[in-house]
C-alpha cells in the first residue's frame, strides 16, 4: 500500500513545518508542502476506494518536486499508485518515465498519445521526441487526431515563440498543416499566425479560424472571424470584450470567474469594464497570475460589484455550479466566493494584525454564518492552540482558512495531524498543499490554464 512507503520515507517531515517558528515557516513553504503530503497520502487510506482514488496523484508529485525521495522511492510511490487508481496516476507515472529519458517501443509511445496523457505528451514534446508524437498523431482516426492534436497545443502553450515555431515545423514534416497552424496561434507574436492565413482559399481560413481562431486572444492579440460569422452592431460590440475577457482569463490562476460570468449572461460591456480592472493589477504586478484562484476571484468579485452585480446578483449567475473544486462545506461558486470574502476580511484581525472589521459589503445574503466566522476569528485572535483544541469538528474547514490566510501554516497542519483522518481532513491537506504550493514555486501552474486545462492537472518536470 502507498501508507506503507510513505512510512518508510520518515514521518520526521510531518512535523517539520509545525516545529518550525511561526515567521521561518511563512517563509519556508516546502516543508509544509510535504508535510500536507503525506497527510494527504496517510489519510487517503482510511477512506472507501472511491473517495480514496480522488487523492494521492497530486500529493506524491509535490512530494517529488519539494521532498528529497530517491528514484526508488518515487517508483515505488508511482507503481502503487497506478495499482490502487489513484486519479492522474497513469499520466503522472507516464511524464516520469519519459522525463527520466526512458526507451519507448514505438507501440508504448503511441499508446502515451492515444490515451491522451496530457503530461505525458508534454514531457515527449519537450523532451525530443516532438517527431515521434506527431507521427503518432498523424496515425489516428480524424476525431482523435483532432483531440490529440489541440492537447499538444494546449501542453505546450507556456513554452516560448521559438519553441512553439520548432513544434510547428515538426508539425508540417508530418503532414499535419493544420495542427501546425495551432502552434503558430498560441505565440505571442501574431506573425505566424498572420503567415499561416497567407495564400489560403477562405474555406481554408475559415476551417482554421473554426480551431484556433480565439487563441492569439490568450495574449491580448486581436482575434480573426471566420467569413461565416455575424455581422453588424452587436457583433462588432462583442469582438474587443471577448478579447479583453480571455485575455484576462489566460491570467487568471486555475478557473476564470470572469469568463465564466461572460458565458453565463453575455453582458459584454460589464466583462469588459472586469476584464480591463483584472488585467491592470496582474500588469502592475497586484495579482500573481501563478497563484491560487482566491486573489483574482475577489478581485472579480469587486470588479462586477462596480460593473452593477452585487454578490447576489453574481451568485445567482452561476446556481449550483460548483466547477470542480474541491473545497470543504463549499458546494457551490457562490459559497466558495462567500468564504474568500469572509477569509479576506477576517484572517488579519485573527492573525493581531488589524482591528475588528465590519461584515464585508461583498458577502452574499445566503451567507448566514458571519457571527460564527466572527468568534473562532476572536478565539484565534486571543489564543490559537486553546482555540484549535476547544473547537468542534464543523468549524476545521473555517480555523484553517483563517490560519492559513494569517500565515499559520505550522497550525494547519498540527491541527490536521492531531485530527481523525476523514474525507474533509484529506480534502483541507491536499487543497491547501496545492494553494501553497502555488505561494511558493508554482510547480501546479500552467500559463493560460484557465482558459486551456479548466481544472485538469498538469504534471511538469521540465
């Protein structure tokens, strides 16, 4: 089991951060990093196989990038974890194998592109073997070909303009023009994209625009419309907010509000006005496009306020959309937007930082829980360990938010150590390891993941 290899490595990282001075672990995020890890990796198996398969994936690659394992012990944690379906064990194992320069039988590397393993595709494109991927390419059904080869595009998208060129060349030698005609889209100079449309029919252009056409709107480039599309008023008025919206949302961390808001109510000019207020602060350096989602969201959150759509209005877009993230007590868009803006408002009065605020203008009215928040922040504020140690199982979720937003990561994960494992317990490790490790090296981070990956991990080793 993977428990068992985990214990082999030393428990001794656990405790690490939590013995670490508050202000020294702040700054040290690795050691707490690993020690969500293997709380995550300990927890998981106390859980039912299918809720144990959810996790794990992601816990032993932070644990590959900020722990010390040897090759042994990541084989091993990489084998088991294949053997009990870990979730994104497969792709994850497979990345591995080909950034450690193994020898593939052309069979086995056309099975890693069929299956459409995004991490491993990408560590065969940037590993030398762009020749090989897109002959394999080039050997599928049309469909899969098509799926395949938007993957490569999108696996690839943070790599430079000369990378990108070499890709597309390797591309054209395999007969796929088309697929080429995406690698020159996703560059941030639109000259060879511009060059692609060159000497075309407009069926051909339009084919092309049809598959990458809002790509160079990733970096702000304007976006060609296909001969087809609809023409006068409302159209021109649409084409620069959609514009500015994705390219806002090529900035934002993991999952764009904003696009999501233009999608649900195709309000253009309040994307817009959005879209130019995000844009201003990942410019000026205010928001971290590599971060967690939480920043950028508030920011959102504030920006559509000004636009004319308060927190209930905002909430009422999305219903009982939740997106895929996993957080506890959190089942809905507008729940998690609720605890940012309770989190944002209160974690430095629990922290001694700041003086006791007002209840935040931007929470929702279907948030009723602000007197609770309110006095586990006052507890926190007055004495942390006496605070963790008197509070009931329903307020973990909301002690660690708090401390984990005033820099107590040394708390957060003495608090989970000390907590019986549960599907919440592992839920809060392996979400808050991916928060921090997006604080610290960002290896979770994908250029443009918002827009492009919607979620989906992305195992990188180069």
């Amino acid at each position: 089991m993977v428990r068992s290899v985990v214990a082999r490595l030393g428990v001794v990282v656990l405790g690490l951060s939590a013995a670490l001075p508050a202000a020294q672990a702040q700054e040290l995020c690795g050691p707490a990093i690993q020690s969500l890890s293997e709380i995550v990796l300990a927890g998981r198996e106390t859980l039912p196989p299918l809720q144990a398969r959810r996790f794990g994936t992601r816990a032993i690659y932070l644990l590959m990038r900020y722990g010390d394992l040897d090759d042994r012990a990541i084989n091993d944690l990489l084998a088991q974890a294949v053997e009990s379906r870990m979730h994104g064990a497969t792709d994850l194992d497979a990345a591995w194998r080909v950034y450690g320069g193994a020898e593939l039988a052309p069979e086995v590397l056309a099975s890693m592109v069929d299956t459409a393993t995004p991490s491993a595709a990408r560590a065969l494109l940037l590993g030398g073997q762009e020749d090989a991927v897109m002959a394999a390419i080039a050997a599928l059904p049309d469909g899969s070909r098509m799926d395949l080869g938007q993957q490569a595009v999108t696996v690839t998208y943070d790599q430079s303009d000369a990378v990108k060129a070499e890709l597309a060349a390797a591309a054209e030698s395999a007969g796929l023009d088309w697929l080429a005609a995406g690698f020159a889209a996703a560059q941030e100079d639109p000259a060879d994209w511009d060059g692609q449309m060159k000497g075309l029919s407009v069926a051909q252009k339009d084919d092309l625009i049809g598959l990458w056409g809002w790509m160079p709107a990733l970096h702000g480039n304007p976006v060609q419309r296909r001969s087809t599309a609809p023409t006068g008023e409302l159209a021109e008025a649409s084409a620069d907010p959609i514009r500015l919206a994705t390219w806002a949302a090529a900035q934002q961390p993991e999952i764009s509000l904003l696009m999501a808001f233009l999608n649900q109510t195709g309000d253009y000019a309040a994307s817009a006005q959005v879209a130019k207020a995000l844009l201003k602060q990942f410019s000026a350096g205010e928001l971290s496009a590599a971060g967690p989602l939480d920043a950028g969201w508030l920011v959102t959150l504030r920006a559509l306020d000004s636009a004319g759509y308060d927190a209930d209005a905002v909430r009422a877009q999305f219903g009982s959309l939740s997106f895929g993230l996993n957080r506890v007590d959190r089942e809905t868009v507008g729940d998690i937007l609720d605890w940012i803006v309770a989190t944002d408002a209160l974690a430095p009065y629990a922290g001694g930082e700041s003086a006791l605020p007002e209840e935040p203008a931007h929470l929702s009215s279907a948030f009723d829980q602000w007197d609770r928040w309110l006095a586990l922040a006052e507890a926190l504020r007055a004495d942390p360990e006496a605070a963790i140690a008197e509070a009931e199982e329903a307020d973990l979720p909301i002690l660690a938010e708090l401390l984990l937003a005033a820099g107590r990561r040394d708390l957060v994960i003495e608090m989970l150590q000390d907590a019986p494992p549960t599907l919440d317990t592992v839920t809060l490790a392996d979400d808050f390891a991916g928060r921090l490790d997006r604080l610290c090296k960002a290896h979770l981070w994908h250029k443009g993941e918002a827009p492009l990956l919607s979620g989906q991990a992305l195992y990188a080793f180069d």
